[in-house]
C-alpha cells in the first residue's frame, strides 16, 4: 500500500550518487520539457474521518492521531501566519460536504494522511500567487522505524488528480500535480557545468562511476596528507568523515604532533564531519545552484499570471530589505553580514529574481529539487518580515 517516501534532495545531498547520475540530472534539466512545479506555500497535512477533520504538524499530532481544527486555531494564535492558517483551515472546512459524498475516507484506514501546500494571495511567502488554493502533494503515513517519518502511500480508487478535481466542487480551488513546459537552454550553460566538476574529478582522480561519497574521501584524505599524516591513516580518517568505515580516532590521532592533532580534529571529530563533507562539495553546491539560477531564469509559475509585474515585485522586496537590515545594522552586525552574504551569492548568479520555487524530478533513488536562487532570494526577501517584523508594504495593503 506504501513504499518507503523518497527524500526531496539536491543532488549534492545524497553522497551515493554517482558523478554519472549527477550529469545525467543536469543534462535533463537542460533539455527542458515539462517538470512538476514545487511551489511556495505552507504545508498542511489532514485526514477526515467522515465527519471530523483531524490536522498534523509534527510527529507528536501524527502519533495522536492529530488535533481538531479548533485545537489548531488555538495553536495559532499570535503565530506569525495566523491568519494565512486561519483561512485555510476556514476553506478546509468547506471540503466536508464533498468529502462526506465521496466517502474517500473509506478507501484507507486512520493512519493515511493527505499532505498538501497552502497558496495564499493574502499573506504570500516569498512569491505572490495569483490564485489562492490547495496544493495536494501526496497521500502519506506515519512511520516510526527505523526513524520517524512518513511514507508515501498510494491513491486506490481515485487518482489524486480526479481527488482534486472533485473537491473543486466545494467552491475551492484545489490541484494536483502542477506543471511547467520550458524550451532547451544553452548547451554551453551545460557545458560550463560539466567542465568545472570534471576538471575537479581529474584532480581528485575520480571517474563517472564514482560517488560523491568517493568525491568527501579523496578530499579529506588530500588535505590530511598536507597536515603531514600519513597516507594509510589519512584514508582511516577519512573513511570517518565520508561514512565509508569507523575507526578509532584518539589512536590514530595519538601519533601525532599537537598541531597535526587540531588538523585531525577540525576535519575529523564527530562533531565536525557534516561540515567537512559540506566544505568538500561547496563546489559541486555552488556550480549546480547557479546552474539552477539560469535554468529558471524567465521560467513563470503556473499560479502567476503577470511575469513582469512578479519580477518587479522581487527586485522592489530586494531592495525594501536592503533598507531595512542597512538601518538596523548598527545592533545586529550577525544578521547583516548574513543578509549580506546570501545578496552576494544571488548577485553573483547574475540573473534576473525568480519567479518559481523550482521544479522537482524523480529518479530511482529519490526526488531531485532544483530551486536555483530560490533559497538566496527567500532569505533576502524573508529577513525584514522574520528578523525585524517588518512586513514588504505591498504585503499589509
């Protein structure tokens, strides 16, 4: 009834895909053709059980079987989206007459959950939609082993686009399955990002059929042996910080000077490894964001009907945040150097604000995200509103 749920990834997250796989992505996304649209909501998850509605935000609701709508107004109150969840669940609750009639809720038993984003033009994320609706993501179950998380189950009877068809017929707007067509890029976008990793492979001495894993290996084992540590611990070590085998650090780390040991011990403890395999990858993160950052350029959400009016509205919340962090910078230098960092990052993607969270694509393994400069953007654009309350003042008309 439902297999294990595939994780959402960027291709850099997964460390056992191979340098094969990760240019046969790329290569379809520039291609082009027709993707599914990840879209910038707010996630709800719901079951109805025939007369009740019962909602989820964590591990906790799903283990009780969920909270009443009316609990979960309570639990919004004062919640920077309060209002965003206010009418949405006001819209949820006009699905129970058509929910009732389709008796969906008797093709699964309690444990099945519907998991779905909010889009609302009243108090947008980022992007502002032109429409306001429900987003049905997947049906899904709460798993507890071997660690908490859901699986995604598969629809029965009804399909999950035939689900929300259905459900329109309350008068709310309800989708499934959203799509966007765009036109092959560049072959030398794509070029560019296939050189700037293999020249780093040959470095590395590493071929297609080589995993990311491999790529963390050979790096670590690299910069230990200019901290002066031998090859065959250097490749003990590392085995540690890529997750390939376990050793015993102290032992190995006891043959050493003092210095070397901090060498050892920046790379190598526990604590340190995520981000040593992150600082091993930053290139492949780099390259395959601005590669993103120039595949959705132009590209138009299917829920924005205007392109250029979206786009100004980006560069104009850009610039509104600019302002802000500037004048609070004298009390808050972390966050402005932060704010500044990510401006920097999109800057130098050199393309025009995106108007699309990014597309989503599934292999065999898991399901690919390409968001390009979504996630600078969302940061920029969210640090008024997030770390100061101020919201854009497009957003409080």
């Amino acid at each position: 009834m439902g297999g294990a749920q595939k994780s959402m990834l960027h291709p850099y997250e997964d460390l056992d895909l191979s340098l094969r796989e990760l240019f046969t992505i790329t290569k379809s996304f520039a291609k082009g053709g027709t993707f599914q649209e990840k879209v910038d909501g707010c996630n709800l998850t719901w079951r109805f059980d025939g007369d009740t509605f019962f909602l989820a935000r964590n591990y906790t609701h799903f283990r009780a079987g969920g909270i009443t709508i009316d609990d979960y107004r309570s639990h919004l109150v004062g919640h920077p989206a309060e209002g965003q969840f206010t009418r949405a669940l006001d819209r949820l609750e006009k699905l129970r007459n058509v929910l009732k009639v389709t008796d969906f809720h008797k093709d699964y038993d309690d444990g099945v959950w519907i998991n779905m984003e909010v889009i609302d033009k009243a108090e947008p994320q980022m992007l502002r939609y032109d429409v306001d609706c429900f987003v049905i993501h997947n049906l899904c179950r709460f798993v507890e082993e071997p660690k908490p998380h859901t699986e995604i189950v598969q629809p029965k009877v009804l399909s999950l686009n035939r689900f929300a068809n259905i459900l329109c017929l309350s008068g709310v707007r309800v989708m499934h399955g959203l799509t966007v067509t765009v036109p092959p890029m560049c072959s030398t976008i794509y070029r560019a990002f296939q050189v700037g990793i293999l020249d780093s492979m040959m470095q590395l001495s590493l071929g297609l059929d080589n995993t990311l894993r491999d790529w963390v290996q050979k790096s670590i084992e690299e910069s230990l042996t200019m901290y002066n540590v031998s090859y065959e611990d250097a490749v003990l070590l590392a085995e540690n910080v890529s997750g390939k085998g376990k050793h015993a650090l102290k032992a190995i780390r006891a043959k050493y000077d003092e210095n070397t040991q901090e060498d050892i011990n920046n790379l190598c403890l526990s604590a340190n490894r995520i981000k040593s395999r992150n600082r091993c990858l930053e290139q492949i993160r780099q390259n395959w964001l601005h590669f993103g950052a120039l595949r959705l350029e132009g590209v138009k959400s299917a829920l924005i009907d205007d392109k250029d009016r979206a786009v100004t509205r980006i560069d104009d919340m850009i610039d509104f945040n600019v302002d802000v962090v500037n004048e609070k910078r004298e009390k808050n230098e972390s966050i402005y150097h932060g704010f500044h960092a990510q401006l920097e990052t999109f800057v130098n993607f050199d393309t025009e604000p995106q108007i699309i969270e990014g597309f989503v694509f599934e292999t065999d393994r898991f399901i690919v995200k390409h968001t390009g400069a979504f996630q600078s953007l969302n940061r920029i654009c969210g640090t008024a509103r997030y770390q100061f309350g101020q919201e854009f003042p497009e957003m409080t008309e």
